[in-house]
C-alpha cells in the first residue's frame, strides 16, 4: 500500500492482496456494477432476465447508483455506523 493511500486510510491495514487492491480500485474509480449500469448495458441475469433499475438490498424503492450503496441503503447501514 502506498504511502500516500495508508495515511488517507488508516483503518485499513495492508498489504492488501490482489483482491483487495481490485476492489480498493473500483470503489475509488466508481466502477461499481450497479443495477442501473447493468440494466443500460443490456446484460442478463443467469436466468437470461435483464437487471432490474432498482436496488435488490433495501425496500427503499429507489435506483441502485453507486451513491445509494453509499450513502442510503439499509444493507450498508451497520457499516456506515462504524465508520
């Protein structure tokens, strides 16, 4: 991990594995996978069903964007409080 990244993060700790370091990546870089994405790429469900717009989490009835994940969704409620 980097000098730069361990003093913005310091509740992480390192090294991270490769795993880590791709997830790491994509939150920063706000490549989520989102529903929304999904749905406006075209791709299917492995039941051959196209994605559905909103978040398959909560019952909050709204799109899945990345903010949502962030900042609204009840699935990460309990993490938020730890942070």
């Amino acid at each position: 991990m980097s000098e730069k990244l361990s003093e913005s993060t310091p509740h992480l700790s390192g090294p991270f594995d490769s795993l880590e370091q791709r997830r790491l990546a994509v939150l920063i870089t706000g490549a989520i996978r989102t529903q929304i994405r999904l749905s406006a790429a075209g791709v299917k469900n492995p039941q051959g069903e196209e994605f559905s717009r909103a978040c398959p989490h909560c019952n909050l009835d709204v799109e899945e964007i990345a903010e949502h994940i962030y900042w609204e969704c009840t699935l990460g409620a309990a993490l938020r409080l730890q942070t």
